[in-house]
C-alpha cells in the first residue's frame, strides 16, 4: 500500500513547484500561454505511448490509496488538446463500490442495488476508448526539462442490466485537479485520472455522487511510458 503522497509525487513535483512559484511571486511577469505556444507545448508532447496502468482504490480510513490492479495500456496525445487512452477496460470499476463496511450489513434496498450494479461492472468486458482534454494551464508548468499539465478525462455511458432492469450509468472523473509530467529528456509521459462519482439514467451536470459516500471510494489511475 501506498499513501496518496508518495503516488502522486513524481507526477506532480513539476507541477507542484510551478503552483508555488506562481502564487509566491509578486512581480508583473505575465505567465498566461497564448494559443501558438500552447500548441507548441502540445506538438512536443504528441505521439503514441505505451506504458502501465495502475489502479488504487481509496481507503479512506487508513488515509491511504492501495493498488489493486495493473494493465498494459496505451494512449494517443495529439496537438488538438485531446488525449484518448487505447482499451480503457471497464470492468475495474466495479472496486469504486464498497460493500465492505459496517453500513452494508443492513442489507437495505440501497445495499441490495449497488450489490446488484457492482456485478454487472465486474462482468464487462467492454474496453473503450477514453477521451480526455489536456492543457498546460501557464508557462510557470513549463521548465527546462518538463512539462506539467492538467488532463480531465470526458465522462462516459454503460448501459448495464441490473436491479432487475436497464439502467444508464454514467462514470466522472475530476477535472482541473490531476494531470501530469512530460519529461524533455527521457521523452517519458505520465499522468493520472481520477474517478469522482458516479450518476444513474441522466447525464451528469456537476459532480455530485448518486451513491452513498459509505458505499463510494474513489480511484485514482496512473499511467507511465515506458
């Protein structure tokens, strides 16, 4: 196991330090990107990569992210701000419903459906394309050997029989918060995603959670080049 700080740290030193650096100065350098540079940034990173995906599941009480699954992957970043991963495989989302606590004992009709959604994940065997955006948000992300950015992954659709009926389910991840490192040097790109919520047979408008924060627990995705 591994605690959030130590997974997060090699994507989001860079990113980190720019933040800082950002908010601590008090000069009238202008750090905004304009949208040459921005596609500069974006050519230098474009290609094809392959790498590993891991997936942690949030232990909320041990305050602490534990991995419990690793795929190969691979995943496309163009000059058009869009990052789409190769074969997303659905079915590890199932491990974002947490039967595995007290609250579940009571076996109630929220206990029973979620019981019924958490197979019907487990059994997918749909791998999709996963849509993202990513940018460099200033040039204080940007250093001589890397570039940070933001990646927010596009929410998506399963249509899933369960409780003893069709539903629409829709997965979110978090925007604006979690993204990545692209090394100059070694030519390695990494990033990470994070599920937020989850919504049931209506297209989310924000990211509020339709499951019972006792039965949710986020996950958080890495991806490494090789």
């Amino acid at each position: 196991m591994k605690n959030l700080k130590t997974i997060l740290l090699s994507v989001f030193g860079m990113m980190a330090i720019a933040i800082s650096f950002t908010s601590c100065n008090t000069d009238s350098t202008d750090y905004s990107i304009d949208y040459q540079t921005q596609k500069q940034y974006q050519s230098t990173m474009a290609n094809m990569y392959s790498g590993k995906m891991r997936v942690y599941y949030a232990d909320a009480q041990k305050q602490q992210y534990v991995k419990y699954d690793s795929v190969q992957t691979r995943w496309t970043v163009r000059t058009d701000s869009t990052l789409t991963v190769s074969d997303f495989p659905v079915s590890v989302l199932d491990s974002c419903i947490n039967l595995n606590t007290p609250y579940a004992g009571s076996n109630n009709q929220e206990v029973q459906k979620l019981r019924s959604l958490k197979e019907a994940i487990g059994k997918l065997d749909t791998k999709l394309d996963l849509k993202c955006y990513y940018y460099v948000p200033t040039t204080s992300f940007v250093t001589s050997s890397a570039i940070s950015f933001f990646v927010n992954p596009i929410y998506f659709k399963q249509t899933l029989e369960y409780d003893g009926g069709k539903h629409d389910v829709y997965f979110v991840f978090l925007t604006n918060n979690f993204g990545g490192n692209y090394n100059y040097t070694t030519r390695t790109f990494e990033f990470n995603m994070y599920l937020n919520s989850i919504t049931f047979d209506k297209a989310p408008v924000d990211f509020n959670n339709q499951v019972s924060k006792q039965f949710f627990r986020n996950l958080l995705f890495t991806c490494l080049s090789k």
